[in-house]
C-alpha cells in the first residue's frame, strides 16, 4: 500500500532521517519505535507533505507523493494525528468533523452562499457520518462541546475521528498515547484495532511498549535517523539492535 | 428557523428606524452605518474568521466606488451594470492581489496590504484622465433600479439597507456552511487544515477575494449615495477604520462587524464638533474600548451570556 524507499531529511547538518526503507501492507497496523529524537515524525511529516525530502520516494498505492502538498496527500487517502494535537479549538467537536468530511467533496461556492437544498441535504448526511464516527471513538454524546473543552484523551480520539472523517484508507497516528493514563490507553488500543477492523491501515509512532508489543503486526525501529530493526513483536523484543538502543531508557516487555 | 425570525424582526425594526424622528442627516448617518457594515462583513471572514489581516481594504472600496461611478457616468450604463462591475472588479483584484500577498503572514501581510492601498491611492490621485484626480468625481447620479429613481434620503436609505441584507444573508450562509468552517480551521490551525485536505493558499485567497467583492459592494454604495468620491476619503486611516469596526464589534463573531460600524460611524460623527481635537478623542476613545473589551462588543457580551447561562445551569 505505502512504499518508502530511501528517504532522507537534515535539518542544519542534523541527519534526522538518513535513509529509510519500508513497506506497509494493506490492513496491518505497522509500528515505529525509537527513542527521542530517532526521526520518527521527521519521517511521517514526510509521508504526509509537510516536510520536503532531500532524497528518496514515497510510493502510495502506485502513485509518488513525493512534491505533493499537504492537502493533496490527504486527498490521495492519507490521515493522520499530531504529536502535539492540533484540534480547531474554536470549532465544536461536530465542526472539528465538518471541516474533515469536506476532504474529499468540498460544496461549491454557490451551493453555499444560496444555502441550497442540495447543502442543507449534504449537512444532514454528514451529521449522520459524523455521529457514526464519534461513536465508534466513544464521543458519542460530546458532539456539540467545544472541542477545547474535552480531555486530554477525547482530544486524541476526535483528532483521529477527523483523521477518519476525510475517508482515508491508511491512517497515520503519532503517538496516540501520549501523556494518557493507563485507563485511556486501554480505550485507545481497543479503538485502533476498531479502526483496523473496518478495513483501515495503521501505522502508529508509540513509545508505549505494551501497547507496541501487543497491537502490532510489525514493528520497524528507528535510531539516530535509521532503520535497525523490521520484524514481529516476538523477534523484535530479542532483537540485540533493539535492546542497546533502549538500554537505560523504557525496558523491552 | 429562530434565527430567520430573528433576522425578519431586526430588517423590520430598521424599516420603522426612520420614522422615530430621523431627518436627511440622520438618514444619510444611517446609511453609511449600513454601507460600512456590508464592508465590515467581508474584511472580518478574512480578518476575523481566516485570521489573515489587510490593511488595504479602503483600496477595494474605493475601486468598487470609482468603477461604480464612472460606469454610470463615463459609460452612461443603468446603476445595476455600476455595482455588478464593482463587484467583479473588486473580487478579481482581489484574487489577484491576494495570491502573491497571503503567501505572507502577520506583519508581512499587514505591509504588503498597506503597499497595493498605497498604490491604489497614488493611481486615483494621478491618473487623472479617467479618475480625475485629487478633485475626485462629483455629482454621481443616485442609484436607481428598473426606473425606479431612489432620489430622497429616506428611498436611499432604505435601498441602502435592502443591499446590506442581501449582503448579511450572503455572508450568514457563508460562515455557517462549510466555508465558515474551513475559514476558522485554517486560522486555528494550518497543519491540521491542511491536513484536512485543505489547500490553505486558495482558502486564503477566496476568503480575501470575497471580503474583497464585499468592500466593492461598500464602495459602489457609497459613491452613488454620497454622490461624490475623492481620493482622500481612502486611505491608510481610513484602512484601519474599517479594521478597527470589525475588531470593536468582536472579531470572527456574526453581528460584531454590524454592531462596529455603528460604533465608529457614531463616534465619528458626533466628535466632528470637536474639530481639531476629535482625532485625537477619537483614538482615546478606541484605546479604550479596545483595554476593556478586547473581545469586542459582541464576543465579551458572549462571554458574560455563556458565564451567566452556564451559572445559572449549575444551580
Ligand atoms: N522542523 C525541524 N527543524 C529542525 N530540526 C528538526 C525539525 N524537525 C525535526 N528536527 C530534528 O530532527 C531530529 C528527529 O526529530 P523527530 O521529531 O523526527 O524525532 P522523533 O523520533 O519523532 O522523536 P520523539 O520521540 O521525541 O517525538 C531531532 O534531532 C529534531 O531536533
Ligand atoms: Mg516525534
């Protein structure tokens, strides 16, 4: 589904990714690891258009993605979270999806100055998609707060509903965890095998091993901007590579 | 449906408006209330709503006011022709202007805006074989509609306000259907805009060009009720006249621009008594206003009703 073929990002002579290979298949939840500062968002803002790369290609299902913005990435059906979540805090957490289900259909110019049926019928189809989407994040019943309202674990559960919401096929998250308690992180494990049983393709940045460990089909691990190790949990919990990077930092469970 | 009923009892409040004792002057007042709000509209979707700042928005006025006028008068053309060229005039300058400048952010965009103003107002001051110059353009024939002659000031005042809710409704539709949200998510947050699959540079761009087309629609109004356009009347100052309507209102709020224009328009007017000092009052009176309501009049009247509501939700 995604091929990344040597790819490659410095920023001020610091090699962030330097060289990368890896494939994604269609339907498995691939992850990446590494410590801090591996070049794990390095390589996913180049997946998805916000960062240019200095070398190597980016192959989404047959088409090079590589000099595309953005926008159009996301068009072409890639999702994706932040690190540092980005909601619309303005915005309700409904507009927060609004905003997303226009990905691929935007309403013309007139339909929407002239609020013509056929934007008043769209607007009522995707309030249908969107409770869908909530639900299914468990956000069911705070459709109408304001997105700044909701706790630190909603926040990353609507912000991959709105990842869902522009129809993407292969979803992006940086690490979803982050910062949860241990109660949430259960929620959000169930909720991305959820995501990957309706069809969908995962490739998750953790560092929560548990997690990693159990979720994964594969794992592929960075450090210092290269790839040491690609295999299943079970290989990559002995993996030698593996276990000098984490030494002194989280044990390998 | 609350809120069209809303909006049938203000339009019918602001038909009686001139019968509680308005004269010519009054009227004439409450005209440029209605004309500076349609142009308040427009700059707070981009201001207010897309988070982009111009500075330069006199300049899309005083094209919408002069193509208007000349129009009429140069190419003899009905007044519907004058306030259609206005518009698409204004909008593609817009678009145009836009693209290059809104590459830019914050203050770079804010001097870029203020430059084409300039040039805007050096052209009408210069090219005097079609703008006539410095003397600007006089006795511009009232605007009239299939025959129908709007020659007294209570006529002009109400076409005055049949355009602006036209123009409110053109601009209610907007924020609350998908454009509205698009323009608040590429102010919150470009990453996750784009992410969205938006293309920030064209968002930017239509929420200018039509802010753009809503200044020419002000323009047009203006030039054709006032009956006389000079270049003075547009520049930096008043630029940011029309900024400051749309942040005293409450920036990115509905009726905060409405209730803006109103507030300068009524300041303005009613220090021209002080002569010499009424700039300086007015600046202090902004200053004021902006210390302590920096939401707006709108938004920190939000504020409290939210506060209120949701003390009262918790008793
Ligand atoms: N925009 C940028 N400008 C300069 N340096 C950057 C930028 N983005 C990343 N870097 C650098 O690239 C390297 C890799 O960073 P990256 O954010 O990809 O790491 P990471 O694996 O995601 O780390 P973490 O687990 O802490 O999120 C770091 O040295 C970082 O400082
Ligand atoms: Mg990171």
């Amino acid at each position: 589904m995604l091929k990344v073929s040597d790819l490659a990002k410095s920023f001020a002579g610091v090699k962030a990714v330097a060289g990368v290979s890896f494939e994604i298949a269609k339907g498995e939840i691939l992850s990446m690891i590494g410590p801090n500062g591996a070049g794990k968002t390095s390589a996913f803002n180049m997946i998805t258009g916000f960062y240019a790369p200095d070398a190597g290609s980016i192959v989404f299902e047959g088409r090079e993605l590589n000099g595309l913005p953005p926008h159009a990435i996301a068009k072409a059906g890639i999702g994706r979270t932040f690190q540092n979540i980005e909601l619309f805090h303005d915005l309700t957490v409904r507009e927060n999806m609004r905003v997303a289900l226009q990905c691929n259909s935007p309403v013309t110019t007139i339909g929407a100055i002239l609020r013509m049926p056929s934007t008043v019928r769209r607007e009522i189809e995707e309030n249908r998609r969107t409770d869908e989407l909530l639900k299914m994040m468990g956000l069911a019943d705070k459709a109408d707060y304001q997105s700044s309202a909701l706790s630190y674990g909603e926040q990353r559960r609507l912000e991959m509903a709105r990842a869902l919401a522009t129809d993407a096929t292969l979803l992006l998250l940086d690490e979803p965890t982050a910062g949860m308690t241990p109660a949430e992180v259960g929620i959000m494990m169930d909720t991305i095998r959820k995501v990957r049983d309706t069809g969908i393709t995962v490739f998750l940045i953790e560092h929560n091993m548990k997690l990693v460990m159990s979720i994964s089909d594969r794992i592929v691990v960075m450090d210092h901007g290269v790839k040491i190790a690609e295999d299943v949990p079970s290989e990559i919990r002995k993996h030698p590579a593996v276990l000098r990077a984490y030494l002194g930092e989280e044990e390998v469970a | 449906m609350k809120s069209i009923l809303v909006l049938v009892a203000v339009v019918g409040a602001l038909c009686v408006l001139p019968f509680l004792g308005g004269n010519a002057y009054t009227l004439h007042i409450y005209g440029l209330v209605g004309i500076y709000a349609i142009v308040a509209m427009g700059l707070n979707l981009v201001f207010g709503y897309t988070g982009q700042i111009s500075l330069g928005h006199a300049a899309y006025f005083a094209v919408g006011a002069y193509i208007s006028a000349m129009t009429t008068i140069d190419l003899g053309m009905p007044y519907i022709i004058g306030l259609l060229a206005a518009i698409v005039a204004t909008f593609i300058l817009g678009y145009l202007v836009g693209t290059p400048s809104l590459k830019l952010e914050g203050a770079y965009l804010g001097m870029a805006t203020i430059g084409f103003g300039e040039i805007v107002k050096m052209t009408l001051v210069n090219w005097e074989d079609v703008t006539r110059g410095p003397t600007g353009i006089s006795r511009i024939p009232q605007p009239e509609l299939f025959g129908l002659d709007f020659n007294t000031p209570l006529l002009r005042y109400y076409f005055v306000l049949g355009v602006a809710v036209i123009a409110f409704i053109v601009y209610w539709n907007l924020v609350r259907s998908h454009y509205g949200t698009r323009f608040v998510a590429v102010r919150d947050s470009a990453k996750a805009a784009s992410a969205m699959g938006i293309d920030l540079q064209r968002t930017k761009t239509l929420a200018f060009a039509i802010s753009t087309a809503f200044a020419g629609v002000g323009g047009s109004l203006y030039a054709h009720v006032n009956r006389y356009i000079a270049p003075d009347a547009f520049g930096l100052g008043e630029s940011i006249n029309l900024l400051v309507m749309t942040v005293i209102g409450g920036m990115g709020t509905l009726v905060g621009p409405i209730v803006g224009a109103a507030v300068v328009v009524y300041l303005r007017e009613s220090l021209q008594v002080l002569a010499d000092f009424n700039m300086l009052i007015y600046g202090l009176l902004l200053m004021l206003l902006m210390v302590f309501v920096p939401r707006g009049l709108i938004g920190s009247f939000k504020l409290f009703w939210q506060k209120r509501w949701g003390h009262a939700e918790s008793q």
